[in-house]
DNA sequence: TTGTATGCGTTATCAT
DNA sequence: ATGATAACGCATACAA
C-alpha cells in the first residue's frame, strides 16, 4: 500500500521528546507539561502533517467514537431526515456517524449490528421500529445485549420490540386525532392504507385509526382496510383495488399510513381522474419536507423527523456519560391541515 | 466502561492452541490449518461468542475497510439516492459507509476530511461537485494528496477542482439540451434560475443553457438569468422577481437548475395563480423521485443518481485493487419531457 | 502444521 | 515534569 504515515514516535524523536510527552501533548491530556516541551511537540507534528491514528487510540481506549444509525433505506426522506439530525449533533460531538441500510431485512439488521460490533461502535441508533420477523426478536435482543454490556449505548427512534431507551413517535394518537379530524369534517367511509405487516409503526396506526372509529360509534368496515407498504407504489395499488368496489362502497377520505403512500394514493386517484379533494379526501403521515410542495399540498400528521434524530443522539451521549435521562420519552405529533382534505359532501346523484 | 469483550487470547486459550492459530482460522487465511485446529477454534469462539475486533485488526492490517460518503446534505434527495448507491455497494463488499454532511462549506469539508484520515477511512466519495471558496482548493488538495499517498482512493461524482479519478455528470450537455428541447416547442424567453455561485455544477448547467441560446442565434437576455440555491426557496424567490417584470419581458419558460428550484417555482406560480403549462413551462435538473410524484409531472434532465454512486464506489474499489480505469468517465444525462412543458403559445391580446 | 515473538500507533502506569 | 514500558487485539515473519 501508501507510504506509512508519521506516527507519534516521529513526531517525539523530531521533538527530541519522549513518546509519552509526544502522547500528552497530542492527546490533549490533563497532565502537565511544560511550555517548552509543548511547543516543540506542536511545532514538529505541524511539521511532519502528523495524524493521529484514530484507530489506534480507539483500541487503546475501548471507544471508537463511531456510531451509526439504523435505517430502512437512507434516501426514504423520512430516515433521510432522521440521519440528518443524528449526524449534526453526532458531528458536533466528534462522532463520526455509520449509515446502514437495513432494507427492513431482518437478516441485513443482524448483520449490520455485528459489524458494528466487530468495529466497537459506541452507539446505535434504531431509526426504524421493529420487525416482526419470525425469531427476529430473540437473535436481535441478544446481539443488543451483548453490545450494551460492553458499554455500547442503543435507542430507538420508533416502538420497538428492544428494551432500550427509546424515543416514540405517538403513532396511535396521530392517527386517531387524523382520523377524529376526518369524522369532524363528515366523512364517514373513511378508508385505511396499512404498511408493511411486520412493522409495529403501521399496526399502531392502525389501531389508531379503529379506536377512533370505535370511539365514534362506527363500525370497522373491513374492506375499507387495505394492504400498503409504506411506498408509493403501495398507495397506486390500493387505489386500483378501491375502485372495484361498488359505487356506494366507496369511501370519501382515503388515510394512508405515511405519506409515500400519501403520494403514490394521490398519482393514482390522478390518473383515475378523481379530484382531490373534490371528489375524495387524501391525507398521509409523517409531514415530509415533500408534502408541501406536492400539489394540493398534502394534509398529514406532522412528525419533528430531524429533531427526533437529534433527540436521539443526545439520548445515546447521555447514555454514553451515565447521564441516565428517562428511558422512554414519547414524540408527540399533530395534525396538520393541508389542502388535501375538505369537508364532506354527499354525491349528487341525478 | 463495559466488561471486556472476549479476545482471540480468550478463545486460543480455550481451544487449546496457540493464538497464531485461532487468527488463522478465524481470518480466513489462507495459511493451511488442519480440520482439528479448525473445528476447535471455531467452536471455542461460538461458545464464546467471539467478536473479532476489526479496530485492532484494521491498526494491523492498515486497511479500515471504512469508506465515506461527502455530500452537501444527506437529506436532500440528490444526495441520499447517491449515497444509497454508495452504501449498497460497499456493504457488499464487506465496507462501512461514514455519511458525512458538509452544509457545502469549505471548512467543515476539511474537517470532515482530516477525521477520515485520522480514521484511515480506505475511500472517499466526494458526491459533490467543488466548492469555489477562495483558498480552499490548495487546502482541500494538500489533504486529498496525504491521503492518496496513504493509500486512500478519491473518486468524485461531479466536475471537481480536485484532480482525481471522477465520474462527472454531463451538465452542460444536460442543459443545453433541455434548453433546445424548450426552443423546439417554440419557446424564446426562457429564464434560468441558477445554483449557488460557489458550485461547478450549477455554473456548468448556465453555460450549457447560454451555448443552446447562442447556438439558435438568440441574445442571452441578463435580466432572465437569476440566482438561485438548489433549494426551493431560491425557486420561490426568484418567481416573485419574474412577476416584477414588466410584462413583455416576462418568459415564456423557466429552467430551474435543478429540481428542488424548479418545485420551488411550481409552488411559486401555483401561488401566483399562474398555471403550468398553459401560462408557462417549467423544468428542472436531476430528476428526483419525486419528479414524478407532482401534479403536473416535472420534466427534467435525467441523472441516474443511485448508479452514480454504485459507479463510484466501484471505482473507489478498482483504485483500491490497482485496477486503475479510465481516470474520468462522463456520465451522460437525458431529457426526460413530463407535464410542465407545453408549446409555446403568444398570450391573447383582447 | 504449529507456535513464538514482534509490531501496528496510542495511552496509561509506574518510575525517576 | 519526563521517560520507559506494558497493553489494547490482531496478523504475520520466522522458527520449529
């Protein structure tokens, strides 16, 4: 390979130094120095462009100061948001941060955390919830475990199956106070575009949904719960299945739960031509930065996405420091009116 | 901190055989080791749960197996569909991806860089195109030729002060050609909304849309040329300048230099209540996903972003190998035409 | 085929 | 205040 670098023995023997007094100059110790001895240290590692090598004083000191977030697929701007906050305050702390994209496979999770282990991370960070993956839990839990007891600090961002300091995004609350918000404007056939199954953030939304339904008096109409997978192609697909349904079946507000599928519910409907929200009201979760610049500007539930990145990153330092905060806090979200929904207005029929 | 983690010692010892001997098994040497020694390590460090510790290993091997990703800002969806591509071909290949968020300012460039060599990072994708900071060029070179001599692969996704091995998207063919797509239907006053002054990219995509106008004989018309800053503030503000016009020099089209102007400006004229196409034409640069997600579809100049990273860490993993490729290969871009562009029809006068 | 010993670059411990 | 040295965990050169 490259030439080596200079190592701190350069750096001392130019100083005419011992490597110790090179060390505790360079390492910004504590312990005292004289001037001189200072100076000449400072003025020769200049000299050489001396490195520190990170990754021996990582070994050294059995702390990488290497974290790494968690994420399904890093350009979803919802993880894509959550980075960003946990890398600013990761920064800003002298983390460096690791991206992982986990594809919600819970063999590439378990995969990343051993790597991650391997490298001696000092925290990770779940930015999405659980996977309800068959075993997934168990081998999950145990390789957290392992990692905590060496000292490594984990959170998640999401609910989670883990039994760690956690962030939660109030998902059963948002989707209740949406789904309370569409009962207010009239609408009565209100359809549901679920997620990915294994994942405990759509289930909670869902539950949401039904309980303010319940909470209303109405009842679960099964066929207006759809499968969804969080992505815009999701959200095409449950538009073409619910225009099968008979004309009096149909529903006037479609909740999707997220906004991709949000998008891809507006794309289809587009296509069909329906009007929005004319015809039918169309509202998401999440509020990514896109929602407003989408065309009706989308009602959504918001979620402080890169304060909730940041937020979990103070969490993990503080674990870092023993500075034991409260295990569990919870996000709250608020609805946002949008241009995408409207009050109800029965079909003129004629 | 934490209890110690079990070392190569630990499971040596425990296998009953010398420690040269577990390394051997457990590194995958090719160094020959009978099936006895074998199974005994192998079995001892499953007992043990043994976690190799790739800081140590990667101190002695000089070689990290960590890459990083350089981008202005990981949430901006150009960038994180890049770092995807980047991040799923490292993974691959057994690499840990460092998201690392510039802002686009030169010094927290350089220090991001100085971490990464202090951390022996193998690789260093600027995704990018070079900041024109007065002085930062020299900087940025004397660090990127440390770690290049080191060893370290550079590879850069965009036109690039620094002189290595790059994978440059075409720009100014890229604007020239939408710009003659928007001559072709017919269109003469078309506005540029630009990028920040400081990026190559954004000054090569001006010049690509002032050689289509020179090219069709026409005048570069300097009070349709405005400034921008790839987000859609810079599009919004730069509509409310268009609407000060008087009305004959107002253009029949804008150019946004890329897409996150250019839904900047639909949400601008949608606000204006100018609509597109029929008022006027709108374009962008990138595509982005979400380029097809608005209504009306945006068109645009094609890049194939997530490739583009795959390409680029490919690259980085050829220098790393002595592969050596072609040093620069250009990427070529396509216009991609959707629903904002209309032929140009002379307003009514009545 | 196996084992011993050394070095990768740092920092902390212990003397001086 | 300074210096010599062990140790962090691993992989290799060399010896057996």
């Amino acid at each position: 390979m490259g030439k080596q670098l200079v190592s701190i023995v350069d750096v001392a023997r130019r100083a005419g130094v011992s490597v110790a007094s090179a060390s505790r100059v360079l390492s910004n110790a504590s312990y005292p120095v004289s001037e001189e001895t200072r100076s000449k240290v400072l003025q020769a590692a200049q000299e050489l462009h001396y490195a520190p090598n990170s990754l021996a004083r990582s070994l050294r000191a059995q702390r990488s100061n290497l974290i790494a977030v968690l994420v399904g697929d890093n350009a979803d701007p919802y993880f894509a948001e959550i980075t960003r906050g946990v890398e600013e305050v990761a920064n800003d702390c002298g983390y460096l941060t690791i991206v992982c994209n986990t594809e919600r496979k819970g063999e590439r999770e378990l995969h990343y955390l051993q790597m991650l282990q391997d490298y001696r991370a000092d925290g990770v960070v779940f930015a999405g919830s659980g996977l309800n993956e068959p075993g997934h839990t168990e081998r999950l839990n145990t390789i957290v475990q392992t990692m905590r007891e060496r000292g490594a600090a984990i959170v998640t961002l999401a609910q989670h199956t883990l039994q760690v300091p956690a962030i939660q995004v109030d998902n059963a609350s948002g989707a209740r106070a949406m789904t309370r918000y569409l009962l207010e404007l009239g609408h009565r056939r209100i359809a549901f575009i679920g997620g990915p199954s294994n994942l405990i953030a759509a289930n909670m939304r869902l539950q949401g949904y039904m309980a303010a339904l319940i909470e209303a008096g109405l009842d679960v109409d099964h066929t207006l719960i759809l499968a969804g997978s969080f992505d815009r192609e999701g959200g095409e697909q449950a538009v073409r299945n619910l225009e099968q349904l008979p004309e009096p079946q149909r529903p006037s507000a479609i909740f999707a739960a997220n906004d991709e599928t949000a998008f891809g519910v507006l794309r289809g409907l587009n296509s069909l031509g329906w009007r929005v929200p004319e015809d039918i009201s169309v509202c998401g979760f999440g509020d990514l930065p896109m929602a407003q610049v989408v065309v009706p500007s989308l009602t959504t539930v918001h979620i402080g996405l890169r304060d909730l990145g940041r937020s979990g990153m103070r969490k993990l330092l503080a674990q870092l420091q023993h500075d034991d905060t409260a295990d569990t806090e919870l996000l709250p979200v608020q609805v946002v009116p949008r241009a995408t929904t409207q009050t109800y207005s029965p079909p003129i029929t004629g």
